[in-house]
C-alpha cells in the first residue's frame, strides 16, 4: 500500500478512504520502504504475523514515478497534510522522497509536507540532509524516544551504536535553520521522570517536544 491514510487505531489505503467519505479532507501517509537503520524494541515490523499479513510491508519498494501517478489521480488541494512516513524509515529513500516532494510542492505549493523520521539520516549517509529539505519539507518530526543516550540505544538497537543519540540531536537541531517546524516525540508509556527530561532536553535545544499515545 503506497497511499494511506489513518482510521480508529489503524490505517486504510487513500483510495478505500474517497471511496467511502469523499468530503472529509485527510492526512494522507506516504509509504517508501521497509528499510531501517534502527529495530526498535517496540516496532511493529519485528512480529512475525506482522510482517506476513501486514499491507504496509511493501514487496518491491516503489518508484518515484510510481508514487507521483498515484498522486496524480487526486485533488491533493483535499489532504490537510501528506506525510512521509510508512512502515520503514522514509529517508532511506531520500532521492524518491524528494523528488516526491518537489511534484506536490509543484502542484501546491502550500500543502503541508512532513517527514516523520528516526534523525538518523545523516549518519546513514556520511553527509548533511537537513538543507536539502528547505522549501520542501514543512514540518521534520523526530523521534527522541529517551532523554540519554544509552537509553536511546537500548530502545532503538541502532546500527551506529552510542553515538547515535547525539548525532539524531544535532541532525534535529541542524533542521531548524531550513524547515519551519522542527518535533521531538516521544510516547507516553515511558513514564513522567523520562517525559519531564525530554522536556527539559528539548527545551535546552530550542525544540518542541510531543508526547503522543503509545500504538
Ligand atoms: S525507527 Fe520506526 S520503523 Fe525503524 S525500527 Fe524504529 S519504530 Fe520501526
């Protein structure tokens, strides 16, 4: 499923959402990958069952192409926001994204773009991304998940180790200067010590912090 959008606890493909409530505008979720640099000890992606009869799980990543002529079928004027997100984290795709981008921002250029990402991009990649986002990408939502470092690693089982959590920090910091609405988020299970030290955490950064309900 390329095109989805969120329903009660789950989500449904874009093209069952019109069909059924063609009025209601809605977000509208982007899906590139299944790819991750993180395994994160929460991650859907990790249950077997999951993986098996999950219509997220894309069996052949799409195309640029591909992912504009589903795009080209609606009035995107009808979606509050269009989120790069998906089962994977979506800057593993970064030339796809993009290019993505730069079609709708094309055809609108006032509707709302937000990558929803683990901020290990530029670790991935050797090289500086936030500014490759400027006058694309509206809203960067990262997740810090925890306050520390070894926390973070723990959570995330990362590919590059304890200094990840720095790195996804001065990545969300580097985001500031060319996105206009930088996020933390972190879930609301890990306890009111841990919340109030990403506060305080986000706050020292000059960033919004968001505690959102754990899925
Ligand atoms: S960053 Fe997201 S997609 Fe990647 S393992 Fe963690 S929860 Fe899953």
């Amino acid at each position: 499923m390329l095109l989805y959008t969120p329903k009660n606890d789950g989500y449904e493909s874009l093209a069952d959402r019109l069909q059924r409530d063609p009025l209601r505008k809605t977000n509208v979720y982007v899906n590139l990958t299944n790819q991750c640099t993180c395994s994160c000890i929460f991650c859907l992606r990790n249950t077997k069952e999951m993986l098996e009869s999950n219509s997220l799980w894309l069996k052949r990543e799409p195309s640029a192409q591909e992912v504009i002529a589903e795009f080209a079928k609606y009035d995107i004027n009808h979606f509050n926001e269009i989120v790069f997100c998906g089962f994977g984290e979506p800057t593993m795709r970064l030339d796809a994204l993009l290019e993505i981008a730069a079609y709708l921002k094309q055809r609108n250029e006032n509707i709302p773009l937000r990558i929803n990402t683990n901020g290990l991009c530029e670790l991935q990649a050797g090289k500086k991304i936030a500014p490759l986002f400027q006058g694309l990408i509206d809203t960067v939502s990262i997740s810090l998940n925890a306050s520390n470092a070894a926390e973070y690693l723990r959570l995330t089982r990362n590919q590059f180790g304890i200094r990840s959590f720095d790195a996804m920090l001065t990545f969300a910091v580097s985001c500031k200067k060319y996105v206009p609405h930088v996020v933390l988020t972190v879930v609301d299970c890990i306890g009111e010590a841990e919340i109030t030290a990403c506060q305080a955490l986000a706050d020292k950064l000059g960033l919004t912090l968001r505690v959102r309900p754990f899925e």
